[in-house]
C-alpha cells in the first residue's frame, strides 16, 4: 500500500461560521459533531466536511489526503516538485496536517489520521442489475 490512501478531508472557508454551521446542517440534515469558535466538523458518510472561519474565500477549499506517514509523504510531495506550504500541525487525537503547493500553484493538504476508518459498505441485494 502506497503512502497516499485516498481523499479524507474537504475543509471550506466559513468567514460567517453560524452562517454557514447553519446552511450545511440544513443541507446535510446533521448537525455538527465538533462545533467551537476556531473550527466546525461534520462527520459525511465516513469522511470530514469542515469549517474554517480564519481561511480565505478567495483561496476556495482545501482538499485533505490521508496517508500513511506524513513525513514521508511530505517528502514524496516536495521530491516530485511541491513547495511547502504549511508546517505539519498537530490538531489533536494524534493528528496531524500538513499543505503543499503542487507544481500548478494548487494547494493540496495531507493529513495523517490514525482513528479514520470508512463505515461498512452494506451488503448487495439481489434484485435488476446484480
């Protein structure tokens, strides 16, 4: 298995937090599972939708990887020809994120999240098509 596991995280810039703490959980009809002044978190469908009150508009969303060793993995990321972007933060629960910029100037996040597990698929029914 490769350091790059697949996409984890999507984080959003939220200038208006309630604003928008309010119009995910209408659209999602959940309400958040983490919610505090710096940061709200959504748990969809296994993966992390999240809120950034302190992030640009203008720099759009943040998609997050989730790999296996985020050291290596910055250093996979920068041989192939990203920049650093961010340093690596520890944002609790032994989690840690990091940002580069990829070749094109876009900004692609890593996270290393040891507690992620995606929900069971269920099973398939039998029925037209299976």
């Amino acid at each position: 298995m490769g350091l790059f596991l697949g996409l984890r995280t999507i984080i959003y810039p939220a200038p208006d937090l309630g604003a928008s703490t309010a119009w995910f959980s209408g659209l999602l009809g959940i309400k958040p599972y983490f919610e505090e002044p710096f940061y709200v978190g959504f748990e969809v469908a296994g993966y992390e939708l999240g809120l950034d009150p302190h992030r640009d508009p203008a720099l759009g969303p943040v998609t997050y990887w989730g790999v296996a060793d985020l050291d290596a993995a910055l250093a996979q990321a920068t041989a192939a020809g990203a920049r650093p972007d961010s340093g690596i933060d520890e944002v609790g629960g032994s989690i840690r994120v990091a940002t580069v910029l990829e070749p094109g100037g876009a900004v692609l996040g890593l996270i290393e999240n040891p507690h992620f597990a995606l929900p069971t698929a269920p099973e398939p029914t039998s029925g037209p098509g299976r």
